[in-house]
C-alpha cells in the first residue's frame, strides 16, 4: 500500500469518498512505472450515485466499467461492478458489491453520459437492473430474447476473461423461438 498520490483527489473529496468506503477506506498502489492505482470499494451499492457526484464535481473522467465475477467459482454467484475513473492523470477504480439474489446497481448517467452503454449492456446481457437509468432500451438482442441470456449462455466471468466464440451467437439465435441456427 501507498500514500494518495498529490495530483489525485483534493482533501476535501478523498474525505467525502472515505466516508462511502468499506472500512479499509482507499487503496493505493503502484506499478512498476510508478503510476498510482486508487481502489475504493463502497460499503453500500446505493451510495453510488454520491460517489459519482462527487468525482464529477472533483474533475474526474469515466474511463469504463467492468462488471466480473470475482469469485470464478461453479455455482458460487457474485458480481461486482468497478467503475474506472481518470482523475487528474490517476486511476482510480471504485468498486460495488451486487445483491445475487437481484442484482442492482443505481445509475451514473446523471453525472457521467457515458455510463450509458456499459449500464444498458448490463440490463441487457446479464439482468443487472439499473434503477435511475434514462434510456433503458436494448443496444443489440432481439427484445424476444429474456434479459440475462449471456449469464445463461457463458458466464459473466467467463465473458469477461474473453473466452466467448462463434458458436455463442449461433447458440443466442437457436434460443429464439422459431429461429435456427
């Protein structure tokens, strides 16, 4: 562990964000290069949107969001979604536990636009709701495909580490009714 690089957070934010943390608060870290990584893991998913606010207000850049499944374990379910902000120059990932029961996460779009594909492609492909989000529509299935068929057809974890091939959408097209692959 590392102290907060200078150019990262004001005080006043680092404290604000701290206070939505876990009890470990703030991890820093760095590489070989010396290039500082934050990592903030909320204590509660519905504090989101307050995290983002304030990164907002403090001059932070949605950079993406990787929904994974921390565990990798057959029939242990756990999602997770971090969020990886640029902010002034430093990485800072801040990170949100999902309920396995029904898995939700408040939407960012309010104060990072961009948010708007990585949230709608969560609806979509894994059945994460999005509570808050202003254009919940479809990106790419069909809207006669169930919400989640990916978590059926490979798994988030299995997606996320790319493991997916061809024979996926031929298997997503032989799951519609009256389609074959």
């Amino acid at each position: 562990m590392t102290t907060m690089p200078d150019n990262a957070l004001t005080a006043p934010l680092a404290t604000a964000l701290d206070a939505l943390a876990e009890a470990e608060g703030f991890t820093w870290t760095r590489d070989a290069h010396g290039n500082a990584y934050g990592w903030l893991r909320l204590a509660e998913r519905d504090t989101l949107p307050e995290a983002a606010r304030l990164l907002a207000e403090g001059g932070a850049r949605l950079a993406t969001v990787t929904a994974y499944d921390p565990v990798r374990e057959p029939g242990v379910p756990r999602q997770e979604i971090a969020y990886h902000f640029d902010v002034h120059g430093t990485t800072l990932t801040v990170t949100v536990v999902l309920d396995t029961e029904s898995p939700s996460v408040p939407s960012i779009t309010p104060y990072f636009r961009n948010a708007d594909w990585n949230e709608r492609e969560f609806m979509e492909m894994y059945d994460i709701a999005v509570p808050g989000h202003p254009n919940p529509r479809r990106l790419f299935l069909d809207e006669k495909l169930d919400a989640g068929i990916m978590n059926t057809i490979v798994p988030l974890s299995t997606m996320t580490n790319g493991a997916s091939t061809q024979d996926l959408w031929e298997r997503i097209l032989a799951a519609r009714p009256g389609d074959k692959a």
